[in-house]
C-alpha cells in the first residue's frame, strides 16, 4: 500500500503561511513512510500494518494496529509463517504493563527487521533469516514474522476493551486470520 499525503498552507494575518495540524500529520506519514522504504531496501523482513486493522478486529493489547514483516520471493510459491512468542497476561497490572511494550502495542515497532534477524538466541525464529547457515531450508521462500501483540497465545477473539478482558483488547485469533488474508 502507498501513502498520500498532501499540505494544507493557509495564511494567517500577517501574510505567513503556515503548516495546518493536518498537513503536518500527512508529511510526517508520509516522511516515516519514505523512511520505512529506504531502511526496508536493506532489509529483508519489512514491516506491514494489516488493512483496516480495526474493522478485522486485529489490533495490539493497546488498540493499536496489528501487523507482520514481511519478505516476498515472487518466483517462490512457498511460504513459511514464525508467529512470535511470548506468553499471556494474566492480570489487570500485567497487561497494562505490557501494552506499553513491543509485546502489547505496534507504536514503536522497527520500520524492518535485519538480514541476520534474530529473536535473541531463540533459534525459532531463524525460519525467517535470510542468512543460509542459520535458514539453509526456507531462506529463499516467501517469510513472514508476526509479532506478539496481543496477549493471549494468538487465541483472543475479544476486541473490545472489557473488564473481563483486563481492559484490553485481546485478539490473537483475528490477527493471525488478518495476516493469512492479506
């Protein structure tokens, strides 16, 4: 998907223009945007936010949009999926901690993961690096890394913030079915 933005000047009394709130927001979409696609070129896996995330339901701990990283090999028709880990919040405090992290929101995730991405030592996620000693087998196949974001072991179908819920969105199940369609 693309991202188009537009500037609105409008002029104040003086005569100097200034950048309206909206403008400015569209710029700065489209700057992180640009930016994402200069870092991606380097990169192998890069970041996607699902389509209309919150019409699927597939949103983080925090509400924000659910996404996945993405390598695409057009000449493979092949493909592996690494659903993150990370366990489950099981109390008000725990998922309220966690939706301030990587691990309960999509704000601060990295435009694109690196050719030697790695989740630490944990060698389940070498499935999506492109680097032939550690994926001799699925490297040149189509990858995708989901993150975990939703607290619940991928299986929340609950998208609205409830207090049964913790006050958070838990919605696993619409992220991974998300991913898959997309």
């Amino acid at each position: 998907g693309g991202v188009a933005a537009s500037l609105d000047l409008h002029s104040s009394t003086a005569g100097v223009q200034r950048l309206s709130m909206a403008g400015f927001a569209g710029l700065l979409t489209a700057t992180v945007a640009l930016l994402c696609f200069v870092i991606g070129s380097r990169a192998t896996l890069v970041r996607q936010f699902i389509q209309d995330a919150t019409s699927r339901n597939a949103i983080c701990l925090d509400g924000s949009d659910a996404g996945y990283y993405l390598y695409r090999n057009t000449s493979s028709s092949k493909w592996i999926i690494h659903l993150q880990g990370g366990g489950y919040c099981a109390s008000v405090d725990d998922c309220s901690a966690r939706a301030n992290t990587s691990q309960g929101s999509s704000n601060d995730w990295a435009c694109a993961l690196p050719n030697q991405m790695t989740e630490g030592d944990d060698d389940a996620a070498a499935c999506v690096s492109s680097d032939s000693r550690r994926n001799p087998n699925f490297r040149y196949w189509n990858r995708v890394y989901v993150p975990y974001c939703s607290g619940d072991l991928w299986l929340g179908q609950n998208y609205n913030a409830t207090a049964n819920m913790f006050g958070v969105s838990m919605s696993g199940h619409y992220i991974i079915l998300a991913v898959l369609n997309e």
